[in-house]
C-alpha cells in the first residue's frame, strides 16, 4: 500500500475513498458504527475501479453506494481488509500503523448532520521551512478523537496541495526514484529538446536547469519565461520554476511523495544527482526543509485517513498563473510541449483531486485513461495521440466545481477554467469566472437562508495589494505580481456583488479562500440592497507557506492608512458599494490586521451560517489565534486589562 487510504465524499448512504497500491488490491470494507452492527463489504469493481499508472503502481478509487444508511454525529471505526496472497487478511494495523492514533485499534470517522464546524487552508510547499498545518490538525483532532460532537465536518483544501511549478531538488530526485522503483510509464515529448521522458531525466538540465529543455528559438521567449523562468516577483511572491514537474510520471510520483510517507521508505537510498557548485547550497538549504515535512507526513496522512477531504485547484496545482490572461492561454496552448506540462498536471489532478469530490461526472474521463495506460502494457510508454486526447478533453472539461447540499450548502468554485477572458486587452488579467459560469451559481444559490463559497482567490482582499495588482497591470507586469484578483475585472466583480444583492439568494455567506499566503478575516456588507446580506471573508494561508514578513509587515501597515473602513479612497474602487470591517487577530502586536503563520484554518458556524468563532491554528506550536469580531472587541480588550487574581 503506497499512498492512502483518504477519506473524500462521505454522505450516510456512499462512502469514497482514495488509495493507491503496488499492484491490484483485493480489499474489504469494514464498517463498525458505535451504536450499531458492524458492516463488511467486499470491494470488487462495482465499488472499486483501479487505474493502473505503472508497472507497480494502481489507483483504487473506491465509491460505495449502501443501501442502508450510516449513522451521523457518532463515531465509526472503520477498516480496510487486504487478501494476501496465502489467503490471510491485513488491516491497516498492520499495513499502515502511522495512520492510528495512539491506543486505537483501527481509524474512525464521523458524519456530521451539519457542516458547522469546518477546518480548512491552502497553500502546502514541501521546501517551505515552516512546519505543515496538516500535522497541527492532526493534533488537534487527537484531542477529539473520541468525542464526536466536537470533531470537524471536514477538511476543505482550498488550492495548491502540490507545487508542480516550483519543486526543490531533493524532491525532484526522490520523485525520480520513485518512478524508476514503481515503473510510472514512460511518455514521449514533442517540441522539447528531448525526445522522451528518459531522455528528460538523464539530461543534465534536469535539475535547476529545465529553462533549457525548449529549443533556441525567439518564439520560445514566452515559454521558457512562463514554465522554467523562475521570474523574480519582488512584491508578492518568488516562482522557483527552475524544476517545474514536465511529465505524467513526474506529477503522480509528486502526489504519492506529498501524501504518504510510505514513498518515502522506498527512495531513502536513492543518490543525489551531480550538481553544478551553484547549486550545491540551495539543495542543502532544501533538503534540510524537506526532512521537516518528512518528519511531519505521518500525521498529515493520519488526519487524511481520520477526516473527510475535499479539494480544489489553483494555480500551483498545475503550473504558476495558470490561465491568468487569454494572451497566457493563446501561448501556452498553442505549443505542444508546454500544453502538454499542464496536461500532465490536469491529468493528476483528476486521478488524484479531482475525482474523489464529484466521482460521478468523471467516468468518460477515467474510461480515456484506462485506454490511455493500456497503450503503455507492454512498452511501458504511453501512446502519444491518446494522451493528447486525453489533454484536450480535460483542457475543455467544465465540471471541475462541486455543491454539497448540507447545511448549510457548500459551493466549491473552479476559478481556473472558466474565466472572463479580456478580449481587447488580452495581456489584461482574466476575470477569475465568467458571466456563464456565474450565471450557474447565482441558480446554485437560489432559496437558501446560508451558504459557504469556497473561493481559491479571496473576494475581498486587502486592499492595496489589490492596488499595486491593478497598477502593475496598466504597465503590463500582471505576471510579475501575481495579479489575480476578483477585483481585477469590472464585469465579474460586479455580477458578483449583483449576485449577494439578488432578492433570493441567502442573507449569510461565508467565504473561504486561500491563496495569499497570510490570514485573515473581514466582515462585509453590501450597500444599496433592498436587504443587506453579510459576507464574511475568511483566509487561511498557506498550511505550510508564508509571505516574507517584513513585506506583509509594510504592507499591512500601509494598507491600515490608506484604506480603512472610513478611508475616503474606498470611493474610488469597487469598495464604494462594501462595508468592510476587519477582524482583529488576538495575538496581534500594534495595529496588525492580518495574520502571518503557517497553519489550518477553522470555523464554526451558528445555526443561520453565520461565523461563531474563526480559529488560525499555527503550524509552529504557538497558542492558536482568534480573529476578534467588531462586537468582542470591547469585551476582549477588558478582559486582558483584568487584574489575575492568585488563589
């Protein structure tokens, strides 16, 4: 067993789950509610289709339709039995010990009747040097692992679970072992100066150097700047593209090295490649972070096994700015390498994301790929025209968002694939959703007294760095600063405030989104409305990402004066029409507004979806911090001027 299980869509009547094993697995289910026969069911392949994507490596996605439904608010342990090949059984007891917690006998999970109580974050770079916010969730749920009632509805990850753009050279190599040890399949490479996968990973530009992999020529400009280039952006971010994952192999060995530390056990001997002395001390700099997220990933996998998963891409998921402009799409499509870079990530994200939030809209896609591995049986290469069809079905594919119709409702956006395109200054920024796609979900919104948007890209940010987005932008550097924003683009922003104003979509909305690498939380209030809906914008990143601090540091400052809720500059941006209250963090030093920590997210809803409290648990053992709502502000300042009194 390589990778899992995870727990994904749990509903009382279907149970999915992902996992992934060396060959074809013969598994049943064990189901043994707390009050209540246990269950077993076989999983044969009405409840489970495996993908084989190597000579020793087979996705088992399992989708269990019961015909008697599981209990909700209570706990259920659970197991997966494997059949050996003496006819003997194995739990995960014994396959996967790291994923129990300490005295248990197998893992558990609850179906929660409300989705009231929901952790979330984004934004998990291996290489950064912070600790990983999964581990801290993991920690947390230890606390509850028997109290049902207190336990989280489910883990929404909000984008950028892997960085196939920006990859540190201990990973790539252990991403290289893993397919020569698990055979991942082989595919050829056209338009690159390699002619195939081999050829890319015995190449000495493989590492560090991968900006040389597309052939000399002018029209290549743009190509290598947007995959390999590894642009410097001062303001925001670093892209570190030098290693930017190329194909199929290399991504879906990525997934299984990011969510298990079972891969990990395999390539421990695996040698370092031959470096340039450049580059000797930034992969001594990297391998001493990775050995942190080594260290952590038994319980990151623990929390996955233990909590209902759903999850959503951004960019870094496939490739940096992914989509940003319809001049980005017209370069990167039209040539065959670089479409086939994203390809290969959609691909993944499919098998390995996607899939496992809405299972049923993606079986045309998985007969493709079944077809598509096929091809490489024998040689152990997959079939070129097939992957390419492949890569324009899911380049086209339009169901990549998903509803969960608890309660409150959960709208999960895809803010990737169906843009606002600016057709007369396609250099411009994108709109984040275009007029269709929100069309569908003012319809998704209709009668409902509350709901939860996940949005990867926050709705309401702060606001001068939405400023700088917009100024960089005029001068044509929208790639340099990340300048994404749902602000950025008059039409989509306004449908947007036009849906919150509709007379029939819900009074309450919660907005989680990720992204920008800093947390945070605002109120908001839509002006000129026959009713006033209230927003809440939380942000929770990154789970293990930071922003550079003394930037934010400025930047907050900055944007406290110039935009405050009583700033007359609102006026002059789509904020004129907003109220907008921020939350304070309670461990905040003078005047901070936002919060700079890598760790998870949590809120917990009140019974009309309104936020009860909003939770930043931080990934580096400090206490967690609560963002402070207007009205507790008072009440929370008095209760710190209280004197202690010593008993």
């Amino acid at each position: 067993m390589l990778a899992g299980p995870i727990l994904r869509r749990l509903q009382p009547d279907r149970l999915v789950l992902w996992l992934v094993g060396s060959a074809p697995l013969t598994l049943s289910l064990v189901l043994a509610p707390e009050a209540g026969p246990s269950r077993r069911v076989r999983l044969d392949e009405r409840h489970c289709r495996v993908i084989r994507v190597g000579r020793h490596a087979c996705l088992h996605l399992i989708d269990l339709a019961l015909p008697e439904p599981l209990p909700q608010d209570t706990l259920i342990d659970y197991d997966l039995l494997l059949t050996l090949d003496d006819g003997s059984e194995a739990g995960i007891a014994q396959w996967a010990p790291h994923l129990l917690h300490a005295g248990a006998a197998r893992p558990n999970m609850v179906l929660r009747s409300r989705s009231d109580n929901i952790l979330y974050g984004s934004c998990r770079k291996p290489h950064h040097p912070a600790p990983d916010g999964l581990a801290r969730a993991d920690a947390l749920l230890a606390g509850q692992l028997g109290r049902a009632e207190e336990r989280p509805a489910l883990l929404m990850l909000c984008g950028d679970q892997v960085y196939a753009d920006d990859v540190a050279g201990p990973m790539l190599a252990a991403v290289h072992a893993l397919i020569r040890i698990l055979g991942l399949y082989d595919e050829c490479l056209e338009g690159a100066v390699v002619a195939d996968s081999q050829a890319l990973y015995r190449h000495p530009a493989s590492y560090y150097r991968r900006v040389e992999l597309l052939p000399s020529a002018r029209s290549n400009d743009a190509l290598r700047e947007r995959f390999f280039g590894g642009a410097e952006k001062p303001i925001f971010t670093t892209a570190n593209a030098h290693n930017h994952l190329v194909t199929l192999a290399e991504v879906m060995a990525m997934y299984l090295l990011a969510w298990s530390p079972t891969p990990w056990d395999l390539v421990a001997d695996a040698p370092a490649p031959a470096l340039a002395p450049r580059h000797e001390a930034r992969w001594r700099r990297e391998a001493k972070a990775m050995a942190g997220f080594r260290r952590d990933l038994p319980q990151a996998a623990r929390l996955l096994a233990h909590v209902q998963t759903l999850m959503i891409f951004d960019d870094h998921d496939i490739t940096d700015d992914w989509n940003l402009s319809a001049k980005w799409e017209a370069t990167a499509y039209g040539h065959p390498f670089a479409r086939r870079i994203v390809g290969n990530a959609l691909i993944a994200y499919m098998l390995c994301q996607a899939w496992g939030n809405r299972p049923e809209v993606f079986d045309q896609a998985l007969d493709e790929m079944d077809r598509l591995a096929s091809t490489a049986a024998d040689g152990g290469r997959l079939d070129a025209p097939a992957q390419d069809a492949l890569v324009k079905r899911l380049l086209s594919f339009r169901h990549w968002d998903f509803v969960l119709r608890t309660q409150p409702t959960i709208i999960v956006l895809d803010t990737r694939t169906r843009r606002w395109r600016n057709r007369r200054r396609p250099g411009h920024p994108s709109g984040l959703m275009d007029w269709e796609s929100l069309t569908e979900l003012q319809h998704e919104l209709l009668d409902e007294t509350a709901a939860v948007i996940v949005s990867a890209t926050p709705m309401f940010g702060v606001k001068l760095i939405e400023v700088v987005q917009r100024l960089a932008t005029f001068v044509g550097l929208a790639l340099t600063v990340d300048a994404e924003n749902w602000m950025a683009h008059r039409g989509a922003a306004s449908s947007m405030l036009n849906i919150f104003r509709h007379s029939r979509t819900p009074g309450n909305y919660v907005v989680l989104s990720g992204d920008v690498h800093y947390s945070f939380a605002y109120d908001v209030d839509v002006r000129e409305s026959e009713r006033v809906p209230h927003i809440w914008q939380i942000t929770s990143s990154g789970i293990k990402n930071e922003f550079p601090r003394r930037l934010l540091d400025w930047l907050d400052r900055l944007n406290r004066w110039l935009y405050s809720p009583r700033s007359p500059l609102n006026w002059f941006t789509q904020r004129r029409d907003l109220a907008i209250t921020p939350r304070l963090p309670d461990q905040r030093r003078q005047g901070e507004r936002v919060w700079n920590g890598a760790g998870i997210g949590q809120v917990w809803l009140d019974a009309q979806g309104r936020p009860a409290c909003i939770m930043q648990h931080n990934a580096d053992g400090r206490p967690s911090t609560r963002f402070i709502a207007p009205e507790q502000k008072a009440r929370f300042a008095a209760a710190a001027e209280r004197p202690v009194v010593k008993r």
